[in-house]
C-alpha cells in the first residue's frame, strides 16, 4: 500500500483597499509550488485553508488528514520556498527515523538584517549556529526543541495522542507570545514525548509577499562556513542560488540548497 501525504498551505486574509482580501502569493512560490515533486509510491492530496487564522488553519488540516486516512501532514506556507526535492527528502527521512514524529526543512526569519535560522534548542528556545549546513539535527543529539511549520512533516499518528488543541497561538513565554509552531512542539515533546529532526540540506527561502524580498542563511553565518570547509570550496561559496527574483524559469529548480543527497552536500550548478 503507498504512502498517503496531505500537502495544506494556509492563506490568511490580509487588509486590502476594500477591507480583508486572501493573502498574495508570488510568482516565486507559485512556480516553485508547482515543480514540488511527489514522493515515491505516494499519493498526495493538496488541500488550501483559506481566510483562518493560522492555529485555525493547522488544526483543520490535522483533522482533515486523519479523516483522510493519511499517513503524514506536510505544511508549505504561502511565505516558504522549497527546493523541488524538499517533500519528496523529508518522507524518506521519516522512513529512515521510524521512532521520530515531526520533520522539516531550514528557513529563516523575515524583516531582518541579518536573518536567524528558525531552529531552536533546549527548554529555553535558544537560537544555535552550532551545525554544518547538510547535518541532520535531531532530538536527542542536539537538544532540539523547536522550528517553524512553514515546510513541516507531521506523522498524523501523533495528532490523536495529543490534546486538543494542537496548534494555539498564545502569550504564555514573556515578549511576544508563543507562536503556533513552538506550542505544538512542545505540547508533543511534554505529552509524548515526541521527537524531531531537521534536515539542514534543505534550506528554503522565506519570503515576504508584500516585498518580493526573500531571506535566507546568511552567508558569514558558521553553518555556511563549516559546510564551505567540509566540501572544500571557495569562501565566495553559497549553498544556494543568488537570483532569487530575477531568475529565467529554467532558474528555479536551481533556487536553493544543495545537491539533494542523504549523506552528504556539495553547491549547485551556478552557486557563486
């Protein structure tokens, strides 16, 4: 029997002249969107939540994809653009990690200067550069505690263990509140113990709609630094592409990351 996935992009309204209208999305993630290749022997339904708040939206598709009788939930928010390979990567990483339940990908913080890695770590959510580009980071080895919905996998046999509900934007941490991601996380980890991993050779551009500006690792950061060393490249290196916004189409499938292996990373055709 195949694999069943639910693929569900929320898209909350936002002010408009005329008051709320949908959410924009830009070429960018529709052209990537598009080419997100289907995982083997996987049947995947694509579902769009349309004009919920956020936690609304989530819960919905939690529910929707245990009625469905699907195997895993895959979270592609409007605002986050993957490489063609990131879904397809992420369910075999859940193959190959049976006893882990949530997955995802790398991507950064908007409207900054210097955009943070959305990966957290211990009790206290600290932010941490202390890995390589292409490293697989994972509950128990590197205290894992935390990181964005925007390109998460959910095995939906978590979802019935936990109460509801399961994604709840609230202020319970001091400064602005907990986020609907991190208090899913941390329900599961305290209720079931749950167990995470990211997969740092998947690094999405995050992108703000209203902008056309897109953010990602930063180039001095020690993640990118590392990975330089370790595949012996030149310190103008990225494991990225730069055009991002001014691409030819035959570009995007070139947009991020690197080469898409399990073990191990090197640039894409192009990196500079």
């Amino acid at each position: 029997m195949s694999l069943k996935v639910q693929v569900c992009t929320p898209i909350p309204d936002e002010a408009g002249p005329h008051g709320p209208r949908r959410g924009r999305l830009t070429f960018e993630w529709v052209y990537a969107r598009s080419e997100l290749l289907e995982p083997l022997t996987t049947t995947v339904i694509r579902r769009w939540s349309l004009g919920h708040t956020i936690d609304d939206a989530r819960n919905t598709a939690a529910q929707a994809a245990i009625d469905d009788g699907c195997d895993f939930l895959f979270f592609l928010d409007w605002d986050v653009i993957l490489h063609a390979e990131t879904l397809h990567q992420l369910v075999q990483r859940a193959l190959n990690y049976p006893g882990h339940d949530v997955f995802s990908a790398v991507y950064c913080c908007r409207h900054r200067n210097y955009p943070a890695p959305l990966v957290y770590f211990g009790d206290d959510y600290k932010l941490g550069y202390n890995w390589t580009v292409g490293e697989v980071l994972t509950s128990e080895e590197h205290d894992l505690t935390g990181f964005g919905c925007g390109a998460m996998l959910i095995r939906t046999s978590l979802f019935p263990k936990l109460s509801k509900p399961w994604f709840k934007t609230t202020k319970e941490l001091s400064g602005n509140g907990e986020t609907e991601d991190l208090y899913f996380l941390r329900k599961a980890r305290l209720e079931v113990g749950a167990k995470f991993v990211v997969d740092t050779s998947l690094l999405a551009w995050h992108i703000d709609p209203s902008s056309g500006v897109a953010y990602n690792l930063p180039h001095d950061s020690l993640p990118i630094k590392r990975w330089r060393e370790r595949a012996g490249v030149g310190p103008g290196t990225l494991p990225y592409r730069m055009n991002i916004g001014a691409w030819e189409a035959k570009d995007v499938l070139r947009l991020a990351n690197i080469g898409q292996s399990m073990t191990g990373c090197g640039t894409m055709p192009g990196g500079q």
